[in-house]
C-alpha cells in the first residue's frame, strides 16, 4: 500500500496483517514520493519491471520517525528471479539513495525490512539488531531510467546530456526531501497539538482542585472562628 504526502495520517495508521506484501508497479519515467509503514518484524516489497531495453533503477528513501531508532530497518533490492541482493542500505542510516542497472526485462523487489534481514537466495529471517517492536513511517521516491541503444556514449552532447540527467535527479531528490521534512513536521505538529491538549486538561483540573480546596480551608476557618465567638 502506498500514499502520497497528503495522506500522512493513514499512513501513520496504516498495518498489515500479512507476512509480505508485494505489489506490482508499473514502469514509470518521472519520480514520485510516498510513504509506506513498515510493521515490527515484517517488510513492504514492491516489484519494479525493466523497460524491455535495459536501464537504471535510482531512488531515494527517508525515516520519518525521528523519535525511534534507525537501528533495525534494512533497505534492500533483490533480483526476482535469481533471488540475489543487488544493493543494501548502510546500518543506522536515517536516509540515502541507491541506484542499480537493470537487464532487459528483469524484475527487482524494492523492500523495506522492519526487524528481518534477507540473507543470500532470498532468505529471510530475524534479525539480531536491537528493536523495539513499533513499526516504522518510510518516505521514498524511485525512478527507472531507459536505456538508449542509439546514442553515442563520448560524444559532447551526451556528455551534455547526462549532466542534465544527474542535476534534475539532484534537484527531484532535493524537493522529495524537503516533502519528507513537511511529512515530518506534520507528525511532529500533531504530537505536539496532543500534547498540549492533555496539558490544558490537566492545568484546568488542577485549577479546580485548587479552588475546591481553598473553598474548603475558607468554609473550615470561617465555621471555626465562629464557634470560638459563641464560647
């Protein structure tokens, strides 16, 4: 399941029942953020075809639960079909991006790994990593480049041209990112709006108590200094 930025709070909510989840995405050219939320010792895996040329599959992914730690998400791209892990994020990592060249019609699994760990073939088991059993908010942004068979690779104008690719890929990952700060400063609000919330809640208890108890001491004195002018 995936949502765009506006959808956030689904997101936060969102859970699945099922072990592993893959769902099929068609090829795109252009990049898109979304979010996903990986459960405690589970994975979100999305299966990515190759145009029928070849080409590059490049993205972005960012935690967006800065309260919790880093420490037992695992970001790896796997071949379909020979089962081999083609790219693995770095340990503790917050954010970063990958890019892989893919074969003519082949198929990968981009999959974001909560407390499990995909070791050679495919397997799958727990991982030793410290967790907390709470599931995690991931931000993330691909793309699948096409291969061009008809261009020369060292002429000026390709070498032109793939220096246009790599500064609008800069400049799409700089605003996928500066989407993954709105994201968070969205959930960051909210907590913060609770929190207050419960805080009002508590000032206006703790006001009452006061004024009761002070309602109290007067009634008290006042029933005392009483009885010690009748005497």
């Amino acid at each position: 399941m995936m949502w765009k930025p506006s959808s956030i709070r689904s997101a936060a909510c969102f859970s699945v029942c099922t072990i592993v989840v893959c769902i099929s995405i068609p090829f795109v050219q252009g990049g898109t953020a979304y979010i996903t939320t990986i459960p405690a010792y589970d994975e979100e895996c999305f299966v990515i075809g190759s145009p029928a040329a070849g080409g590059t599959l490049e993205g972005n992914f960012d935690h967006l639960d800065d309260e919790l730690s880093p420490e037992p998400l695992s970001i790896v791209i796997i071949d379909a079909k020979e089962e081999r892990v083609m790219y693995r994020s770095r340990r503790r990592g917050t954010s970063g991006s990958f890019k892989v060249g893919l074969k003519p019609d082949q198929k990968v699994s981009l999959c974001f790994q909560n407390g499990i760990i995909t070791a050679g073939r495919g397997q799958k088991s727990k991982s030793a990593r410290t967790h907390d059993g709470k599931d995690r908010i991931i931000g993330f942004e691909y793309t699948v480049t096409p291969k061009d068979e008809n261009t020369e690779a060292h002429t000026q104008n390709e070498r032109n041209r793939k220096a246009a690719i790599e500064l609008q890929r800069g400049l799409g990952n700089l605003m996928n990112h500066h989407q993954y700060m709105r994201m968070r400063e969205g959930l960051h609000r909210e907590i913060v709006e609770r929190i207050f919330a419960r805080l009002m809640w508590w000032v206006v208890l703790e006001a009452i108590t006061v004024l009761a108890i002070a309602g109290a001491q007067i009634m008290y004195f006042r029933n005392f200094l009483e009885r010690r002018r009748y005497m």
